[in-house]
C-alpha cells in the first residue's frame, strides 16, 4: 500500500508529460507552416528591420516592411502577432493583343501573342510582388498588368519597324520587346520567362498584296520545273523500254544456261545421291549415340532440377515475401503521417481562408452601408436645397407681387388725391352730393323697413322730425371727421351765391327709390313744423 501513492504519482505525471508533448507537437505542426516547390511564404507582424542584400548587384539594405520571405522551407508563424500569406510562383501564359499598332510605313497591325510570366524565386522579387498581388486575384491581376506593360512596349517598337521587318524579323522583334519589357516586369516582381510573337494582320489588304509578287514567282517557277519534269519523265521513259529490251534478251540467254548447267547438275546429283545415303545412315547411327549420351545428362539435370532448385527457390520466395511485407508496412506507415499532415494543413488553410472571407465581408457590408447613407444624406440635402430655394423663390415672387400692388394702390391713391386738390368747391360738392346717398343709404334701409311707429311721447310726432334732423347733422359730422369737407357750410355757401335771398330752407330730395320716413331738412328751424306723416295708432 506504501507503493501505490509513489506509482500513481509518477503515472499521473508520465500521462501529462505525454499529453503536453502531443499537444505541444500538434501545436507546433499547425503554427508551422511549410512552403510548397511553387509558393512562396510573406509572414507580416515584425517591426525591427532586416538586412536584405540585392543578388544582381550585392548592395545591403534595411527591410523596414516588417515581411519576412520563405522560399522551399518552412517557418514558425507566432499565434496573434504574425500573418503568413501564399503566393504562387507558377508560371502562367496568356495571350497579348495590340490592336491597330501603327508601323513605321504608316500601316495599322494588329499583334498577336502569347507571354508566359511568373513571379520571381528570389526574395527581392517576392517582397515585390507582395505588395502588389498578395491578398488579391493573383493570377487576373498579373495578366492584367503584364498586358499592359506588353501592349504598350509592342505598340512602341511596331512604330520604329515596318511592316515587311515585323514579319520576316519576330525573333528580332521579340528580342527588342522583352530587352524593354523585362526591367519593368521586374519592378513588379515578375520574370518574362518567354514571349512569342503569333501571328499579324492588317485591317486592309497590305500583308496580302506583299506576298502577291512571291506567290506569282512561286508559281512561275512551278510550272517551269513541272515542264522540265515531264521532259525528264519521257526521256526516263524511253530510256527504261531500252533497258528493259536489253534486261528480255540478257534473260533469254540466261534461261539457256541455266537449263545446261541444270542438266549437268542433276546428273551429278544422282551420283552423289548414293553416296549422301551411305553417309546419312552413317550420320544416323553417331546421332542416336549422341542421342542416347543427351538422355543420360538429361535426366541427371531433371534430377538438379526437381529435388535441389525447388528447395532453393521456396527459400528466396520466403525471403522476397518477407522483404515485400516490410516495404508494405513501411509505404503504408509513411502514407498515414503524410495523411495526416496533408490534412492538417488543410484544415489550417480552411479556417484561415474562411476568417478572411468573412473579413472581407464584413468589410463590403460595411462600406456599402456607409455609401448607401452618404447617398441618403446627399439625396436629402438635394430635397431640402430645392424646397429652400423653391420657397424663397415663391417668397420672394409674392412680397414682388405685393410690393407691385401697393405701389400701384399707392399711385392711384396719390393721383387721386392730386386730382381732388385741383378740384374746384362745385366738383367737390358735386362729389360729396354723389357720396350722399350711399352714406344715407343705411339710414333710410332702417326706416324704410318699419311698417309702424307708435309714439308715447308728450311732444308726439313732431319728435320724429327732430330725430332726423339730428341724423342728419350727425352724418354731415361723420362727413367731415372722415373727409374734411363741412357739408352744411358748403350748402350754405352755394345757397348764399344764387343772388337772390333765401326764402326758405333748401330741401334735399331723395335719390329715387330711397324710402324717407320724414322731411329731412337742412335747416334745425324746419324740426319745429308739424309732421305730415300720419300716425297709426297714436294717442296724445
């Protein structure tokens, strides 16, 4: 019982020093990152400067970027404080078109060709590059750039060159282009691995026209050699009917020998015949000996054969077996660790590319919200600016009209008044008389309107006359409060220079149509008369 807390202590211990260790080695297997043959490793998140010496002319400088580069290795990427990015190192092909490039003789072409670029296996050219493709479309934007670069150096030297020197010179021409093209490229990172020019055309019939000539040459000068070659194939052929004359006749009289020199031979032949019988029965009986000698070996070797050869060969056979289940044990071991580091890395890659997605997504939700609101905002100002001055304009087109409409009451008011001051005392009386019956109007309107009047009065009717008369002097006040003008001595004015004595008091009549309920009079003296109106009704 005194062993068990020692060993369980020291198994809890040996468990969480191998725990730590596989964790620590998984760890380590994800923050360290490997490049492939054909990428190159960017790991950003340092501040301190590193020397980086240029490998075309060894000058040394300081790298204040804060990148580190690695090429065919691998790295430690610290978590939190280092990004790693990938760029490719593929080369890639596309095709280059300047259109309408216009040549030295004056001649639009059009050039077609193909380039093949990649970017450059040195750090200088990485770190380059990085800066201008990492992060985005690498492969769309150095065709992009890499075109235009292209472009515009073939459009520079199709304009030095004419059209006859761009066709019968591309190596030439191609040479000039990259001479000019690769110092740029190389600015960008980028090495022109090679560049071909395909094919030029022209919009109208130049480069047909120019092969015309050669073509009808070509063309004379097969027709000559097709005639000169139907002569050589009729004096070939009278030449091989002769040759084959003397060939008939030359083998007629071989056919002759050949027939005597046959007859000589068969005769010797049926001599010889006998004696090659005798030496083939000879000849049989040393072969069967040494048919009989064959057997003999033979069989010993069948012996060799089936008892000591089957021996060795199961013995080789295990070995190979057991040399085959080794390399099988071992092919399959090293096939599960690449397995799993395959995918391990995948696995880093996905979560890396998936977090970026969603950066930039996040990033695009955001911007297009801020455009979308400054949009808003611009369109609401727009609203308010033109309400604004939509109502100043209003505003200041009705105080106009206003101002037109006062001023143009306020001239007629002012001719007017200019006008009545040249009035004589008659045309003012005359108007004064005119205004009369409007403003009596209201008066007689009220007593024309009672149909009867009951008076309870001491002095009766006679009070209703003086009522009037007091109306009418109250008027003739109102008359002059507003206008000015004293209407009763106006009346007494006029009346005084008719050039006789007044004989009684002036009455004014009534406009026609106006109901008057008593005498009105311009003279108080004419109150003290009896009334002629009838009261219906009245009692005294």
């Amino acid at each position: 019982m005194e062993l068990v807390g020692p060993v369980l202590t020291t198994v809890v211990v040996i468990v969480a020093l191998v725990a730590l260790a596989i964790v620590g080695g998984i760890y380590a297997k994800v923050r360290f990152k490997i490049a492939t043959p054909d990428e190159a490793l960017i790991i950003t998140g340092r501040k301190r400067g590193t020397p980086v010496i240029n490998p075309e002319t060894g000058e040394e400088t300081t790298d204040l970027s804060g990148q580190r580069v690695v090429i065919g290795g691998g790295t430690f990427v610290k978590p939190i404080f280092e990004q790693v990015s990938r760029l490719s190192l593929a080369s890639q092909s596309f095709p280059v078109t300047a259109e309408d490039a216009t040549t030295k003789s004056g001649v639009g072409v059009t050039l077609r060709s193909i380039a093949v670029v990649k970017v450059g296996g040195t750090e200088r050219t990485v770190r380059a590059a990085a800066q201008r493709f990492a992060g985005r479309s690498q492969e769309q934007v150095i065709e992009q750039q890499t075109s235009e670069v292209l472009v515009g150096v073939l459009r520079t030297i199709a304009g030095t060159l004419t059209v006859e020197s761009i066709l019968y010179e591309r190596q030439d021409f191609s040479k000039e282009v990259k001479d000019i093209a690769v110092p740029m490229l190389a600015e960008r990172g980028l090495v022109l691995e090679n560049f071909e020019i395909q094919t030029v055309e022209d919009s109208g019939a130049y480069i047909t026209n120019l092969g015309r000539p050669r073509a009808a040459a070509v063309a004379r000068d097969a027709e000559i050699a097709e005639a000169q070659a139907q002569q050589e194939s009729t004096e070939r052929s009278n030449e091989s009917a002769v040759q084959i004359a003397e060939s008939n006749k030359a083998l007629a009289l071989r056919n002759a020998q050949i027939r005597q020199e046959t007859a000589q031979a068969e005769a010797e032949a049926h001599a010889a015949k006998e004696r090659a019988e005798a030496e083939a029965q000879q000849a049989v009986l040393e072969q069967q000996e040494l048919v009989a000698q064959g057997r003999a070996a033979l069989r010993e070797q069948e012996l060799q054969t089936e008892v000591r050869k089957p021996a060795e060969a199961r013995k080789y056979e295990a070995a190979q077996e057991a040399d085959a289940r080794k390399y099988a044990a071992e092919q399959e071991a090293e096939a599960n660790k690449t397995s799993a580091i395959r995918k391990a890395e995948a696995e880093a890659q996905r979560t890396t590319a998936q977090a970026d997605a969603e950066a930039s997504a996040s990033r695009a939700r955001a911007e297009a919200a801020l455009v979308e609101q400054q949009r808003r905002a611009e369109g609401a100002l727009a609203l308010a600016r033109a309400e604004a001055d939509g109502i100043q304009a209003r505003g200041e087109a009705e105080a106009a009209s206003e101002r037109a409409r006062g001023e143009a009451r306020a001239a007629a008011i002012k001719a007017e008044s200019d006008a009545y001051e040249t009035f004589p005392d008659s045309a003012r009386l005359q108007m004064v008389l005119d205004a009369m019956p409007k403003l009596a109007q209201p008066y007689a309107d009220a007593l024309g309107s009672i149909d009867g009047i009951t008076i309870i009065d001491k002095d009766g009717a006679s009070r209703v006359t003086g009522q009037v008369a007091t109306g009418v002097q109250e008027l003739a006040q109102l008359l002059k409060a507003q206008t000015g003008i004293d209407l009763m001595e106006m009346v007494k004015g006029r009346g005084g220079d008719s050039g006789g004595p007044s004989t009684g008091p002036s009455v004014t009549r009534p406009a026609p149509g106006t109901a008057v309920a008593g005498p009105t009079a311009t003279d108080p003296a004419t109150a003290d008369r009896p009334s002629t109106t009838q009261d219906e009704g009245s009692t005294d």
